[in-house]
C-alpha cells in the first residue's frame, strides 16, 4: 500500500513537475531557491527548447537546446520522496540515476541525436558524496534539490494565475494537464511523442491556446492601441502638443485615488474628452501600471454594451465570443480576476488600489440613444461602491459630461446624499472651466510660437482696458 502510494506520488510530481518546468519558463522568477543557478539555466533551455515528456526512456528532456554550436538536448530525471524528512541522495543512488542518464544518451545517439546535459530535479537533498559526483560529471549536470513538493504546483498555478484564472479552473486545469500528459505518454499513437507546450499550458487552464496574460504591463500596451484608435484619430489628439491644465490634471489624480465615482463636468468646446485623454495617456506612458499593479481603459460612452467590462476583460484576453467568459455578469467578477492576475506579476503583492481605472467620455451624450441601460447599470453600480465607501477603491470610474445635475436627476435618478443640496456629485467633480488667460497665452506659445509674445502683449492690453468697464457694469447693473 505504502510503496503504491509512494510510486504514485512519484509519479505526480514528475508529471506536475513536467509542466511546471514550461510553465515556470514563461514568468519572472521570483522565488527560486537559494541554488537558483542551475534551475535558471534550464528554465532558459525549457522556454527556447521543446520540452518531451517520458522521452528516450527518461521522465522529460529539452530537445533542440545550444550548448556552443552544437543543437542538442538535455535529458532530465525528477526524483520524489513521500518521507519527512526527505532523505538525502548518496553516491549509490547518485551513480543509478547517472547509469540510467547515460542509457539514455546512448538511446538518444543511436537515434541520431546528441545530447548536451544532464539534470536532476528533485525534494531530496544531495549528499556530498553525491554532489561530487554531479560536479565532476563531463558533460554539464544541473541539479536542483530540496524542492518543495508543491513547487512545481505553485509555477503552474502562479503561471495560470496571469491569465486571471480562478482557483476552481486552476485545479481543474492541473488535473487535465496530468490526464492529457498520461493519455499521450501511454497510447502507443503518442508513445514517446508527448510534447509541453505553452500553448498546451494555457488551453488546459483557459480552455483557448491563443488566450493573453492579462498583467498590467501587457494591458496598458492594449490599451494605449485603443486610445489611439478611439481618440487620437477620431479628435485628433496627440498629433499636436497639448496644454497641461495642471490644476485639473492634480484634481483628477487625487480624487482617483480616493473615490470610486469621478466626474469631469463643463460646457461644450471646454476640453472634457482632451483632459481625460491626456490623463489616460500620461498614465499609460508613467510607471503606475507596473508600480502599483493598475489597469486603464478609456471608451466612448456610446460603446458600452450589456456586461462591458466582461467584453472588455475577454477582449484583452483575446479569447473567442463563444468563451464562458463572456457570461460572466458581475463587475465584481472580473476585478476579482484582474486581481489575481495582478498579484501573479508582481513582486510586492500589496500594491495599491484602485486596481482598476475605467474612463467613459460625453456620458450624458450617449444616454440621448433610445436604450442605454447597460450604461446606467455599469454607472450605478460604480456610484453605489462610491457611496459604500469606506476605505480606497477596488475600481474606479471617471466620466465625462456637461450637466453634472441634470445626468444624476433625469439619467440616473440618484438623490444627492447632502440634504437638499442638489450636487450628488460635489465632493468627486472637477469642473473644466473655460481657459484662464494664463492659460490662453500658454497655448499660443505651444501653436503660434512666432506670435505669442505680440498676443499676450496685445491680450494683456485688452484685460486692462476692458476691466474697468466690467467693474463699472458690476457696480451699475440696471445702466
């Protein structure tokens, strides 16, 4: 019974460990042991190479590997002990493995195929007899021991973890990698032919080999893409410089920290959609992505659709419509799964929050449209976190419009929460007034740099000699 279980065991932490070694290829690594020299030297073989499970007689090998000039592969055995503690390898059980290991290279020859290293992954410890023999070895021996025996669970998990899979697609996915590597290692169609992929490790995780990692790093490209495509071409902005309105600019930077709902209000031709775009693009171009662990996204209003924000999480994780994530209705769903991926691509796993800032331009515009309830859904749904709030967003909501009033009262029927006062919004808007004159000799020095300083001599003269009228009117309205 012990010994069936032990080999069971065994073999599960090979196959684990199998798929673990690809999957911990493809993400930083941050937790390796403290002889992380060897293993960081095969994990760069396994990310460049084809990983083979049950190959040449051995539990995994790295074919088409360089080691100088010459392609070759390395041959690699997974030694697991059940007992605790675990016992160490001795130069007996050392010269096996490497009997077995050089069985397996003459196999290999014999196939036409030269094989450039060695290596041994394994929960035991080493002995120093054992460990002199790995060192002497002529051929290169990368050795890992004292493994944990989760490890190879954890690169797996911490690898599906960026694809902000949940823990219950996680396990499943672990299963289905075991029973797809053992199916394939023994029916003789696949014998000797199971290849690990990336591909593989992402379909038994998301169900689709072509699904993205959704880390901040690689959103915050995917949405520079769509701000530019949505904004830069349509308003033409980007293509000349624009005047940073700094004051707004600080306004709309601490109340997105603070505040799940913000709102930036004025009149039409002020420059609503330029300062929200500029914002947006000056994150994406900042390090607050990677830093804090934080996703941007700016839209047209018009463009919110039913479950926006699973669209757009399927959207980034270029998976097809027909994917179970685009049933996914809750908001809180899919900021639990940019949570997961967050966490699983930084190195302080506290970050910040919000983790989410969302950006929706000329808000009261696209409620002209017959049926926008998905937008007053997604726009309830923030305020209620606003008006819940009791420490820093999860997620935050910035939009556009030019009556502030009349979108709480006639679109989304809020009731202000100060009294009679009829501002809902007052302690999250910022209005964008019409540019000072600072502001207007400002950017005739970004556009007209030839003229500006005859402008601002010319407009400073105007302002002095209109405001004595002005101050006469103030005092004499009826004249």
């Amino acid at each position: 019974m012990d010994g069936g279980l032990t080999a069971l065991g065994g073999f599960l932490y090979q196959t684990v460990g199998a798929l673990g070694l690809k999957a911990d290829a493809f993400q930083e690594y941050h937790d390796s042991p403290t002889n992380k020299g060897d293993l960081e030297m095969l994990l760069g073989f396994a990310k460049d190479g084809e990983i083979r499970y049950e190959d040449q007689d051995q539990d995994v090998s790295i074919r088409d590997v360089f080691h100088g000039e010459l392609p070759g592969y390395i041959l690699i055995q997974f030694k697991y002990c059940s007992q605790s503690p675990h016992r160490p390898i001795t130069k007996y059980d050392m010269n096996n493995i490497v009997s077995r290991l050089q069985a397996s290279q003459e196999k290999a020859l014999n196939c036409g195929q030269h094989v450039t290293g060695y290596s041994l992954l394994t929960n035991r410890p080493l002995n120093s007899d054992a460990q002199k023999i790995a060192d002497a070895y002529h051929l290169p021996f990368y050795v890992t021991s004292s493994l944990p025996e989760r490890y190879w669970e954890e690169g797996l998990r911490q690898f599906a973890c960026r694809f902000g899979c949940s823990d219950t697609e996680i396990d499943a996915g672990i299963r289905k990698g075991i029973g797809d590597l053992a199916l394939k290692a023994t029916n003789p169609r696949y014998y000797g032919e199971p290849v690990i992929t990336k591909e593989m490790l992402i379909e038994i995780f998301t169900g689709c080999q072509t699904a993205h990692a959704v880390t901040p790093e690689i959103i915050v490209k995917e949405s520079q893409r769509h701000l530019t495509t949505l904004f830069t071409q349509s308003f033409h902005l980007g293509a000349q410089p624009l005047l940073l309105r700094q004051t707004i600019h600080k306004q709309l930077s601490d109340l997105v920290e603070q505040h799940a709902f913000v709102v930036l209000s004025g009149v039409g031709g002020n420059g609503k959609t330029a300062v929200l775009w500029q914002w947006m693009d000056d994150c994406f171009t900042s390090e607050l992505p990677q830093r804090l662990g934080r996703y941007y996204s700016l839209s047209p209003s018009r463009l919110v659709q039913k479950d926006f924000l699973a669209h757009l999480f399927c959207a980034w994780t270029h998976v097809p419509t027909s994917h179970p994530w685009y049933s996914l209705q809750q908001p809180e769903q899919i900021l639990d799964r940019l949570e997961i991926a967050r966490r699983a691509s930084m190195k302080d796993s506290s970050g910040g929050h919000p983790i989410f800032v969302l950006g929706l331009d000329a808000v009261d515009e696209a409620f002209q449209e017959p049926d926008r309830r998905a937008l007053r859904r997604l726009l309830i749904w923030f305020w209620e976190q606003e008006a819940q709030l009791h420490q820093k967003p999860l997620a935050t909501l910035i939009i556009t419009c030019r009556d502030s009033k009349e979108l709480a009262d006639r679109w989304l029927n809020i009731t202000s929460p100060y009294g009679n006062e009829p501002m809902p919004f007052r302690d999250v808007e910022v209005i964008v007034d019409e540019f000072s004159p600072s502001e207007l000799v400002a950017v005739a020095r970004l556009h007209l740099p030839t003229l500006a300083e005859r402008f601002e001599q010319t407009y400073r003269a105007l302002e002095v000699k209109y405001t004595p009228i002005a101050s006469s009117q103030a005092l004499y309205p009826s004249g």
